[in-house]
C-alpha cells in the first residue's frame, strides 16, 4: 500500500508493519508509537512521520511503506533534459514521474507528489545542492526519500564529496537511460 496520507489507523499500520492492529494499540498506549485519539472515540492516528522514526528505531522493515508505483521527482533547469527523462521514464518503467526547474519548485513537488526518488541536476540555478539535499532530508514525510545527483561538471572526487552532503548517488551527464533506471533501482532497493 502505497502511503499518500500524512495520517494513518491503526489497521493500516498494522499492515504496514505486518503485526495484528491489536499488536499496534499497545504500541500507542504505552507511548512507544506516538499518535493522538479522535476526539469523542477510542479510535487512534497515526501520524506517517511517526511511524517512519518508530520503524527505523525498532528496525522494522520499510517493504511495507514504499509498495506501489514508484514516484521519480525530476529537478533540472533545462527542460529538455527534464522531459526527455520524464517521457523515458514513462516508457520504459511502470514509474510515475514530475519535472521541478528550480528549488522552490522541488519543494512544492516533494510536499505534494511524495517521490521515493528525486533526481537533482546540482547545477540547479536558485539553490546550492546541499541545501536543497538538506531541505529534503529535514522534512520528516521525506525521510525514506532517495536523492540521486546529476552533473556533467564535477570531477570523481567532486561526485564523491556530494554523499556527505545527503545525496545517496550520482550520475554523471551524459549518461546511458539504462543507467539512469538502474540508479533508480538501486536506490530504491534500499528502502523496499
């Protein structure tokens, strides 16, 4: 089940972490998953990013959380680059993408179309690439998120230094579609 809503039940985390929804009701009544009751009921939510840290502190598996189709955010200026990706990554994969041209624009993206993958070309005009790794990487919704540079400007050890600033891989331009869509798997082979 794919996670769209920020709020979730107990019997949907129960799937997601594959326990009995009884099993999740003790996790929130002993205060180990944090949440709050629907007011005038005993009904419980849950709150995605919640259920990320918990996930993460019990080493819960995350295959639950990220099933479905994945969603490619792709955050380049030049629109070129942008929509020849998008249209290959529609033809040749059963993944959903969108096209951001500049940091504000990703930030409205991830906010909105929730993407397991975020494909940044770091020579992105309005923004410096570690801030817009580190934008994506504070919001708790985007924890599970996977961000892959691309340049065509940086030397290896340049490449290398982006993993400290937040980037799980990089891409060098020009590079071959099948690499692209392998970088993708690879990424998100991590979190499934």
């Amino acid at each position: 089940m794919p996670i769209e809503k920020d709020v979730l039940t107990t019997g949907e985390v129960a799937k997601i972490c594959n326990v009995a929804p009884r099993t999740v009701s003790k996790w929130f009544d002993s205060g180990q998953l944090k949440g709050y009751r629907i007011p005038g009921s005993k009904d419980r939510r849950i709150p995605v990013a919640e259920l990320y840290r918990f996930m993460k502190a019990h080493h819960i598996p995350m295959d639950g959380i990220t099933t479905g189709t994945t969603r490619v955010l792709i955050v380049d200026s030049d629109e070129e680059v942008s929509d020849v990706l998008s249209r290959v990554l529609s033809e040749q994969t059963n993944y959903e993408s969108q096209i951001a041209s500049n940091a504000f624009g990703a930030g409205l993206a991830c906010e909105r179309f929730r993407p397991h993958v975020v494909l940044i070309d770091i020579h992105v005009t309005d923004a410096e690439p570690r801030e817009l790794a580190s934008m994506i990487r504070s919001s708790d919704a985007m924890q599970m998120t996977r961000l892959i540079a691309m340049s065509g400007k940086l030397t290896d050890g340049q490449a290398q230094g982006l993993s400290a600033a937040g980037f799980d891989s990089f891409l060098k331009k020009p590079f071959q579609v099948r690499a692209m869509i392998e970088a993708i798997e690879r990424a998100t082979s991590i979190i499934h």
